[in-house]
C-alpha cells in the first residue's frame, strides 16, 4: 500500500513539474509590433550592473536614430539586455557571458521595447527576438506595417 501511495505521489509531482516547467509560447512579430516604442538605434556600449546571467544580462545603451512608434524619448535608451526569448526554462548549456554576445558598437537595430517599470529599463520584446538588425529589408518592412495601419492593438 505505501508504495502504491509513494508511486502515485511521485506521478503527481512529475505531471505537475511538466505543466508548470513548460516553456512559453514562441514569440511572434504582430505581438512584437505592439510594443510600447519602435525605434532605429545605434548601440554605443554596456554596463555590468548586478549578477550577470543567461536571464538577466546587462544594460545596453543605445543612441536613437529614429521613432518608429511611440511618444519622444531621451536621445538614449538604457535597455536591459536578454540572452534568452523567454521560451527556454534552463539556460544553455555551458553558457557563460563574454563581451562578444554583445552587439559590434556603432551597429544599428530596431527595437521593440516595452518599459520595465520596476527596474527603470526598457525591455526588448522577448530579448533577442525584439532585436533585429536595421538592415534595408527589416526597416521597409517595420515601416509598411506601421503605414499601412497593419498592427492591431496601436
């Protein structure tokens, strides 16, 4: 009998372990195109503030270019750097900061950001999927969408 009861307890706590370790749904660009600012901007460098970490990575300083949506802002952007999108429960393995997982300074991005009240940062929209480089093609086709009135939600 106690090992019937221990068997049950031991499937129960694994059931419930995968419901609640599953990872996020996968992020998508209508949601990144709600975010509260889209700018182009220009990455100027870094601070370590803190325990750096696969989760919680430092703060990038970036120059903006141009407003793509969203009220004015400062002429810079202290953004939080993410490793991860937040669909990933354990960080990679292996995983260790370097400075060369940051961007090449002087290089141009577009951000999808949301503010990160309770710690004064702004946040990319799921971390590197809120990160796309300004090339030609990623700037036409952020500034179609806004154009053509294509994002629900604005």
């Amino acid at each position: 009998m106690k090992r019937r009861v221990f068997t049950i307890g031991v499937i129960l706590f694994w059931g419930c372990s995968l419901v609640f370790a599953e990872p996020m749904f996968a992020p998508t660009k209508e949601q990144a195109f709600k975010s509260q600012l889209i700018a182009i901007v220009e990455y100027s460098g870094y601070q370590l503030l803190g325990k750096i970490d696969y989760f919680s990575g430092p703060v990038a300083r970036y120059k903006i270019i141009r407003i793509l949506k969203g009220a004015n802002v400062s002429k810079a952007l202290d953004v939080r750097y993410d490793f991860t999108d937040g669909s990933a429960c354990l960080p990679e393995v292996g995983w260790k900061f370097s400075e060369d997982l940051m961007p090449k300074k002087g290089s141009r991005w577009i951000l999808f950001l949301n503010e990160d009240s309770p710690m004064k940062y702004w946040a990319t929209y799921r971390g590197p999927f809120g990160r796309w480089s300004a090339d030609f093609k990623n700037t036409l086709e952020v500034e179609n969408a806004l154009s053509k009135g294509q994002l629900k939600g604005d």
